[in-house]
C-alpha cells in the first residue's frame, strides 16, 4: 500500500464478500453459473452499474474463487463492460501451467475466445 500512496494510485477491491451463489439477502440465483452482486449494505448491484462505478480506477483488483464457474462469468462480464467505456483496459492474468502455453497464444492472436 505504500508504494501505492507514492505514485498517487488507489487500487479498487472488488470484494468476493459481494458475491452470493445462494438465497441470502432473499433473492434467487438461477443457475451455477449466475452471480448476483451486493454493495456492503445489502442492496443488489448490477455488474453494468459496478463498472461504471469503478471505470476511473487505475487499478481493480477482483478476487478469485476456483471452483465456481459463476465467478468466471463475473470476472468476464465485468472485464467486458470495462472494455466497452475503455478500449484500453488492461487485464493481468495470473499463471498459467506451460501445457496451455498454445491455448493462450490462440487466444491472445484472437483465434479462439
């Protein structure tokens, strides 16, 4: 956090204590691969409004929970809202395991994805 203070950047967290894959706070997810999103004050949030909310940020950080494919999708829906207020979005991805090294490459030159 300091070096953050330095240069004058403040990294948004998206917390996954915002996500819900059940019934809590009395609403419904559909399927495994919904999300439903909720600000700290229980209120439901739309992944449109989250980007727009957070499309000044320098850097968002998004937290990772490997086995639900619903995070997936909110981390892809959330990436593509971005992109479309902000061509030149970054995305940092973690690492990847060198047999994939070919399914990345083809996806980084846009022939799959």
């Amino acid at each position: 956090m300091l070096v953050t203070k330095k240069i004058g950047i403040q990294p948004s967290i998206i917390s996954t204590s915002l996500f819900t894959f059940t019934n809590s706070f009395n609403a419904e997810v559909l399927s495994y691969c919904d999300y439903l999103l909720y600000s700290p004050s229980q209120n439901l949030v739309s992944v449109f409004s989250l980007s727009i909310n957070i499309i000044q940020e320098h850097v968002v950080l998004v937290g990772e929970w490997y086995t639900r494919p619903a995070m997936h999708r909110f981390q892809s829906d959330l990436y593509r809202h971005l992109l479309e207020k902000n061509e030149k979005a970054a995305l940092s991805m973690e690492q990847f395991i060198r047999p994939e090294q070919l399914t990345l490459d083809r996806y980084l030159n846009s022939e799959i994805g």
